[in-house]
C-alpha cells in the first residue's frame, strides 16, 4: 500500500466480497486484508462486480458492435477539428483531436468488422482508417495498439444502493455516438463542486446524500441514453437515413444551434 495526497491506493489487492454493514461497507481482499469504509463508489465497468455485489441484476443489450479505438500520427495538421463519418454497413468513424499532429480514433463497427480491423498489422490499420477518412489529415501512422470494447446499452432502476454509488459505465450504458465519456469525465468533475462538498462530510454515504447524487444524474443519464439509442436505431433503419443526414445537415448549417448541441459534450 502507498499514500497520495490523502489517497491510500492498495495494490495489488483483488476484491472478493463486501459486506455490507448499517454503518458501512466491509471489502474483503485476497490474502485475508478487509477494507471498512463508508461508501463505495462502484466505476468498475458495464459488467460491474461492484454492482453484483449489491444484489442489483441488470444484463446489459449488445449492439452486435465493437469499438475499435487507437491513437494515430498525422501528415497533416487537423487544427482541432473533430471529424466524424457514418459508413454504410461499416458503422461510425470518429476522429479526436490530440495535441500536436495526433488523433485519437473510436470505429463503432459491426462485430465482424471490428475483428477485421484488430487482425490488421500497424501499416494496414493506419493505411484502412486514413481511407475510410478520406484522408483528411492525409497519412496516418499507428502509435498505440488498438483496443476492443463492446458496445451495449444499460438501462439500471437506480444508481445508488445501501452504501453504494454507480458512476460511469457501472451505472449506464451508452453508444459512443453520443457523448458518454464526456458525461462521465463531466459527472467526476462535478460531484465536489456542490453546496457542502467544501469541507469534511460526516458521513458520505448517508442515503440522503446518496438519494440526491441519483436525482441529480436521473435526467441527465435518461436525456443522454434517449438520444445516443435514438441515433443508433436511425442510422440502422435504411428509410430514415436520408432525414438523418438532412436534419444533420441542417444542424451544421445553423451556428447558434451547432453551439449550443455541442454545450454538454464540451463542459
């Protein structure tokens, strides 16, 4: 175990069970060490033991997608701009701007695509995912190995239990299309920016404590969740393909708007 800035971080140190007690929880690790604490914050992922461990049973709804993401040199300058592509059977190319001449790249595709692109050595995944961009920033050149992640939808009846918080994908699913990563990053970043999180907090896992953080992220969470299902169920559905594009067109076209969509994912 070491100490951080107030942060003991115990590693290794592998969970096995937590028991839950009126006044805590108990986390039992493997070698025998219990951890007693107030509350647990469960942001363990979609399959989250955390979660399992509070008795809270939710399968979440594959996509039947992967996303594929790897970070890429430039030829040229992308001067900050985002990019993204809807491909025709081949799902949803996303391009993020990185510091200097890089990019970070997300590939929402089909599963069987999405294996085809982790099969590919460094030069022809660079040499694919510079084609399927159109070259925008001309050639590219892998720099990290590309991941896989699943994609599924997670829809939970509450995101708190008895001493216990859900945050990030542990208390939602969302299709990247939206903006879920920034939702959660945004969500981390607030929560001590609240009335009463200046100074010391008797008890942090107190239910009203806990029922507030749930009301606070229940319309955010559904908000978010009806728009990036919304999109992916309009891009799979060929008859309102053309009205997407129109309606995405026309959001382009319209700054005021464009502003103002782009607000949640940018704070």
């Amino acid at each position: 175990m070491r100490t951080c800035e107030g942060i003991d971080v115990v590693a290794p140190g592998e969970p096995e069970s937590i028991a839950w007690r009126r006044d805590a929880a108990e986390v039992r690790l493997s070698g025998g060490r219990t951890l007693s604490t107030r509350l647990v914050v469960g942001a363990d992922g979609l399959r989250s033991w955390a979660r399992t461990q509070a008795g809270i049973a939710r399968e979440p709804h594959s996509y039947g997608q992967t996303a594929v993401v790897a970070n890429f040199a430039t030829e040229h300058a992308h001067r900050g701009f985002a990019f993204q592509w809807f491909l025709a059977g081949r799902g949803v190319l996303a391009w993020l701007p990185l510091p200097g001449r890089r990019i970070s790249i997300v590939w929402s595709a089909p599963d069987a695509l999405a294996q085809e692109l982790l099969e590919l050595d460094a030069q022809a995944l660079s040499a694919r995912v510079a084609d399927a961009g159109i070259r925008m920033v001309g050639e590219l050149r892998l720099i990290t190995p590309a991941a896989a992640f699943p994609l599924s939808f997670l829809k939970l009846p509450s995101v708190v239990a008895h001493r216990l918080a859900l945050a990030g994908d542990a208390a939602h699913g969302v299709h990247p299309r939206g903006a879920g990563r920034q939702s959660g990053l945004r969500r981390r970043r607030r929560a001590c920016q609240r009335p009463g999180c200046e100074g010391p907090v008797a008890d942090v896992g107190a239910p009203i404590l806990l029922e507030r953080y749930a009301r606070r992220r229940a319309l955010p969470v559904l908000a978010m969740q009806a728009v990036t299902d919304g999109l992916v169920r309009m891009f799979d559905l060929p008859a309102l393909r053309m009205l997407r594009n129109g309606g995405m067109r026309a959001v382009g076209s319209v700054g005021p708007l464009r502003r103002l969509l782009a607000q949640p994912a940018l704070r």
